[in-house]
C-alpha cells in the first residue's frame, strides 16, 4: 500500500484518480478547497503554507506521491494563484515528506493548453515565481478576447517548471520521477458548460481535435497519474505526456523532433 497525496479530490480529475487508487488498495489523502480529507485553499500563502503540516499529521510524516491536480479556469488572477503556485508550492513544500519514501513519486496535471496561445509576460512572471507581477499582469488580461491566455499561459509555465525542475538535484538526482499530463477536452464539471450544446462542443474540438475517441472521462487520466505515481516509473521523468485523443499530432505534425540546439 502507498501514501498518496491528491490535490483537487473533490471533483473531476482529482477525483477519478483518488477513487482509482482507493480502489487498488492506498491510502489516499485527499486536498480540496472544500469537502475532501484536508481543506486548503491553494490560492492562498497561508493555504499553501499550511498544507506540510497537515499532510505530514494525516500522513504520520511520509508520503509515497503527490499528484497535484488541482485547478482552475476562471478569467481572473486566481487561476495563475492555483494553477501554478499552487501546484508549485504543493510539490515543493510536500518534498521533504516525499524524500522519506523508498519509491518516492510525483505528477501534475498541466494541459493541452500548455501549447496554445500564452502571454509571454505572464509566464515569464510565473517562472520567475514573481506572485505579485504574475497577479498583475493577469488582471490586465481579464477581457473577454484576452482572458484565455491567463489559463493557457499558467499550464505553460507548469509544464515549463516541471521540465526544468525534474531533472534537478532534488528530484531526479535524488531519485524522485517528476512529471506531468496535458489532457485534452475532458468531461469534467469546468468544462460541462462549453459541452452543454452542439455548438459549444463543435468549437471546443475544433481547438482541440480529438479523432481518437472524442473528449474523455477523467477516469483515463487518473490511470496516467496512478502509472506515473506507481513504483514501476523507474525511469520516465520530466514528460507532459498529453491526453489528448491526437490533438498534438495534428496541430504539432511530426518535426517536434527536429534538433534545437
């Protein structure tokens, strides 16, 4: 049986994988703003500070993964507050538990937003972990024909984090694999709203073409995030592996792999 911490628990996502891990058998400690296991709104310094504390009491002090999940899509700064240094903060300050494993894992859930149109500036921001321009900036994007770029640029700079920071010494040197997902169009509650017509689907699958299977239910996500989490991943690391029904293939096309340096 393994620990794992699962933030964002209490719907979508979070859910599926909590409930998928239950279901083999761990231990799963739940994170959520509200009606989960520890209630903590990652948006918040406080918040995310007392998150250790809480987890190190309901884990007795070690936990086997981390898989931060929690998110959010809203035309304000919030979202870059949860998106990235929420899932930020959650890795880095729940580390040192996760050190004490002997098969210690992580993951987060970025998105196929990630590569989509992003403000520069913001991610910029982010990757600096500069809170109070990321926040300020944000809030210059919240216009209708702008707003999307504040989800799209924080998936971008947690991607980007998680790429830079997987192969660093307190990770991949010390034996921890760090990586993430980038889901397509999944049938969650945030996007329930854009699924609800035909129209609203058809101009959601136009930016994000799924032609394998159509959008997916969160449960196979929750199986990449529990492969990735699970004491077989000996070796895959720094990866967004995207969940996307073929999105990147046919947007990206083959020549990702053309040599860059």
């Amino acid at each position: 049986m393994r620990t794992h911490v699962v933030t964002g628990a209490a719907s979508g996502i979070g859910k599926a994988t909590a409930e998928l891990l239950r279901s083999q058998g761990h231990k799963v400690i739940g994170v959520d703003l509200r009606g989960s296991d520890i209630d903590v709104d990652l948006a918040t310094v406080e918040g995310r500070n007392s998150l250790a504390e809480k987890v190190a009491d309901a884990s007795g002090g070690v936990i086997d993964s981390i898989i931060a999940v929690a998110g959010v899509a809203l035309p304000s700064s919030t979202t870059v507050k949860v998106n990235y240094f929420g899932a930020v903060a959650t890795l880095e300050n729940l580390r040192p538990l996760l050190a004490k494993s002997s098969a210690p894992r992580a993951a987060v859930v970025a998105s196929f937003a990630a590569l989509q149109a992003n403000d520069a500036d913001l991610v910029s921001h982010l990757l600096a972990g500069d809170e109070e321009a990321a926040v300020a900036r944000a809030d210059e994007l919240v216009k209708p024909e702008q707003a999307g770029l504040i989800y799209a640029s924080s998936k971008r700079a947690i991607a980007e984090w998680v790429r830079t920071t997987a192969i660093t010494d307190e990770w991949a040197a010390a034996g921890i694999p760090l990586n993430g997902v980038g889901p397509g169009v999944i049938l969650t509650p945030m996007t329930a709203p854009m699924m609800e017509t035909e129209e609203g689907r058809a101009a959601l699958l136009q930016v994000v073409p799924m032609p394998l299977n159509g959008p997916a239910q969160p449960e196979k996500v929750a199986e990449v995030l529990a492969f990735l989490t699970d004491e077989a991943n000996t070796h895959i690391t720094a990866q967004i592996i995207f969940i996307d029904g073929g999105a990147d293939g046919i947007l990206r096309g083959p020549h990702i792999f053309d040599p860059a340096w």
